[in-house]
C-alpha cells in the first residue's frame, strides 16, 4: 500500500500542485466510481506518472479483498440462519 500513503505525502505537500490536483481526482473518481479522463495522467511527469499507475493497481486488489471479505461474510450469515432454521 505504498502507492496510496505515497500519493497522500505527494498531495499533502503541495495540494495546489497539477500533480495533486489530478492524483486526489483520480483517487475521488475510484472510491464515489466516477468518472475520470485517463488522459490527465498523460500529463504529469514519469514518477507521478508511475505513482498514478500503483494507485490503480493497489486499488484493484483493494477492492478484490473488499470484495472477498463481503462474500466471507454473506456466507456467514447464509450458515447462521441454516444451523438456527
């Protein structure tokens, strides 16, 4: 989870930036599942660039164990309501 504490020092030192300005909307899009023009990214530079990229990658598997724990636990109350019926 690097990318993602990274990308808030990045924001945080300089939230006016172009390049904190583009990570925080990226970041915004991904967690309301709004829109983003991709091309944005284009425009940064290569390391926020790279950075931008881990975003969407930690993201991913965030929501893939997000996704995980939520069956986990439908399973869970599946078995409950089973063994007190």
């Amino acid at each position: 989870m690097n990318a993602i504490k990274n990308a808030r020092k990045l924001i945080a030192a300089d939230p006016t930036s172009n390049a904190a300005v583009t990570l925080a909307s990226l970041v915004l899009a991904l967690e309301s599942e709004g829109d983003f023009n991709i091309h944005r990214i284009y425009d940064l530079d290569h390391e926020v660039f790279e950075l931008a990229l881990e975003i969407l990658k930690e993201w991913r598997i965030d929501r893939y164990y997000a996704g995980k724990a939520k069956l986990f636990d439908m399973s869970h109350q599946v078995r409950q309501l089973n063994t007190a019926a």
